[in-house]
C-alpha cells in the first residue's frame, strides 16, 4: 500500500481529520513533524501508520530528502497547516507530486500581495498600503483613507486586527502590533514574507462596509466550483465571529451567484489549481463583493468543514485531500433541508487552558446537533487571535435573533479555565 505524508507544524485536530481522508482513499498516512513530547506522540500514535521526524519541517528541502529516504515514490504531500503550506508544497516539488506551485501559496500568503494580483486582474478591493513605521501614519492614513483596518501581513484569525479612525489611532495600532508581533508563539511572523519583515511592517486597507460572508472554493484541473456561502450575521465589537449561518437566511439567488462569482474569480486569479481556499468576503455597498481574506490550500478552520458538511453534504477536508494527492473526488452526501448554524466560543484574558466546562450542558440544548471543542489543557490561548475554542452546531432555530439567544443561552454554559502562562 502506497503512503501519503501528511506535514503538521504544531498539533491540532485537523490532523486526524486530513489522515482519515488519506486512509479513505486507499492510501497509508504518515506523519511528518519536528520533535514530539512522549504524551502527544503516544496520541498520535493512534492516529498515523507512522512517524518521521525532522529538526524543522518548514526546511522543504529536509522534508523532502526524509520522505525520500522512506520511499522512492509518495503518494503524495499534504498539510492543512497554515503557516507551511508553501514550504510543504516546495517539498511536493522537489519529490515530483506538486499539485499547485508553491509559488502560488507564497503570493497568498502575502496579504499585501494578494492585494496587488487581485487589482492587477482587475477585481474591486479597498486602498491599502504597508507601514512600516509609526511616523508614517498620517502620510498612510491619507493614501488609504479613514476608517481603515490594519492587520499583520500574514498570518490568520484576525490576529492582532485593528479598526482605526484617526492618524492617533494608527500609529497607535503600529506601536500594538510592533510590541505584540515578537512575542507570538506562531512562528510564521518570525520569518520573512518576501522581502517583508512582518514583525514591523503592517497592512493598512480601507474599512468596508456590508455584510459577511465566506466561500469555500475547489480548484480542479483549473475548473473552480464553490461549495457554499456562509453568512456570518454574529459579529461582536472586536469583530470576532461569533455565529455563522449555511445558507444564508435572506439571500437571494442572484446575489448568492454574485459572491460565488467573485470568490472563484479571485481563486483562479491567484493562480490556484488542483487545491483548495477558504475566501471572506464582504458585499461592500460601493464595491459590491469584495475579498477580504484568502487563506489558500486549506478548507475553513475550526469545525466550518461540519457546518458545510451537514449543510451541503460535502466534506470539503477530504476534497482537498482528494486535490492535493491526485485522487478521485470523494462521494458526496445530501445536506439538510433546513439552514445550520454555527455558533463559536472564545476564551476571555490570556493564558494556558486547564480545563473547559459545560459543553454536556450545551449539547443537551434542543437546537444542538453537534459540539467540537478544538482546543486542548496546556494550549495558550489570547485575546488578539480568534481562537474557535468551543465550537456548536446547530438547526431549528427562525431567524437571526433566534441563533443569537441561542449563543446567549450557550455562552453562560461554557466555561473556561486558564491558567497564567
């Protein structure tokens, strides 16, 4: 039996998800990874049909050469991590299974970039700049304009995202970022994008105005089809996602073609191909629907893979699996005939996760079909990224107001303890 590679940066539950999709398709899973404590590699041990471990897994060339040295011939290279997706691809590269250039994964992992191929191919997005420096805020402020977002170049989970309304506020929000960004555990911001330092150099773009949606795209054999739109009417102030809606409640047909349009124009646009993205998207009032985020050769995070499954009967984490080795596409289900809902729980303050509560309560509502807790005791959780922490799945429910008594009731079940880190 031949053997896929499945490359993780740090643990997480999409690893057992990925290798159930690689043993669907027929083929053994083997993990790559740097070093392991002896408690997660006796987990893992009942996950994978093996290990190979190497001093730094974003080293494609090192990857590689131990993937070789256990066979001539892989099946293939996969990951759903998102900081070495490009790297990994650069390793399918060098074995001869690439699927999607790693080029490609390096310009969508450059937010600033993504920016400039998208105008380049002419597809509406704000103004945008990069700063680089605290005394640039107001020459910034007057090329992008205010309200304005700035966010880290790279990088997920509304990280250390900020809304500005003045020239004080910018600079402040560079000074936030320039203070936080060094201390990150996620090692993405330690390495250069490009020729960008992105512990002081930021992405500033005009604010838009709309509402939320997201969209899953495949790309196969240069055929890109949407799997869903995802509205997103539950937002708090700090503009984390609270809930999230399959389909949308009120969205007619034609604006439902207009976003799908948009997302898969943007898609091919970046030069994707036998792979997979996640895009959010915001129906601008000027700009019509606008890209906002493109997290590229990954499905959505947390458990948006359920929420798109019940809701559509795909299973876009073995269709990514599927793109990225070459296989047949997997069977599809039917989804259910009502919308789902998803509602999502983040931990308050900062520090390491001891334990999680309530979430028996939770499953126990009427409305609940399903609860996924992604996070694990010892994980170091904050305050300036969107940690999809406690995850409920949901059906039944009228209308808006209805899902948003539903977090309401959920949320004083939930409870979280942290522990100084």
């Amino acid at each position: 039996m031949n053997t896929a590679f499945v490359v993780c940066e740090t643990a997480g539950q999409w690893i057992a998800d990925v290798v159930a999709a690689v043993r669907a398709t027929g083929l053994r899973a083997e993990l790559v990874t740097e070093p392991l404590e002896p408690a997660e590699l006796t987990r893992l041990a009942d996950v994978v049909d093996g290990f190979i471990v190497v001093a730094d897994v974003r080293d494609a060339e090192s990857v590689a050469e131990a993937i070789r040295a256990r066979t001539p011939l892989p099946a293939g290279v996969v990951t759903a991590a998102e900081g070495i997706i490009a790297s990994v691809a650069r390793a399918a590269e060098l074995l001869g299974v690439a699927r999607c250039p790693s080029s490609v994964f390096t310009v969508t992992h450059n937010k600033f970039a993504v920016r400039r191929t998208l105008a380049e191919a002419g597809l509406p997005g704000p103004r945008c700049a990069l700063i680089s420096a605290e005394s640039e805020a107001a020459e910034v402020a007057e090329a992008v304009g205010l309200p304005a977002i700035v966010k880290p170049v790279n990088g997920a989970a509304s990280n250390l995202v900020r809304t500005v309304s003045t020239v004080d506020e910018l600079a402040a929000a560079y000074r936030l970022l320039a203070e936080r960004l060094p201390h990150s555990e996620d090692a993405r911001y330690h390495r250069l994008v490009g020729s960008l330092d992105p512990l002081k150099v930021f992405l500033v773009e005009g604010l838009l105005r709309g509402p939320e949606y997201a969209v899953d795209v495949l790309v196969r054999d240069g055929v890109a089809e949407p799997v869903a739109v995802v509205e997103k009417p539950l937002i708090d102030e700090r503009k984390f996602e609270l809930g999230m809606v399959c389909p949308p409640l009120e969205l007619s047909e034609k604006d439902t073609e207009r976003l799908f349009a948009a997302a898969t124009a943007a898609a091919l646009a970046l030069g994707l191909d036998n792979t997979c993205a996640h895009l959010e998207l915001i129906d601008d009032a000027e700009l019509g629907p606008t890209i906002v985020e493109v997290n590229a050769g990954r499905p959505a995070g947390g458990a948006q893979p359920v929420l798109l499954k019940l809701a559509t009967g795909i299973d876009v984490i073995a269709e990514a699996v599927s793109l990225a080795l070459g296989t047949p596409p997997p069977a599809r289900g039917k989804g259910l005939p009502v919308p789902v809902g998803y509602l999502i729980f983040y931990a308050e303050g900062t520090g390491r996760l001891v334990r999680v509560e309530g979430t028996d309560e939770v499953a126990g509502l009427p409305e609940v079909l399903e609860v996924v807790t992604i996070v694990r005791p010892g994980q170091l959780l904050t305050d300036d990224q969107e940690i999809y922490a406690v995850n409920v799945l949901a059906a039944g429910f009228a209308d808006t107001e209805d899902l948003a008594a539903l977090h309401a009731e959920a949320a004083k079940l939930i409870r979280f303890e942290l522990e100084e880190s």
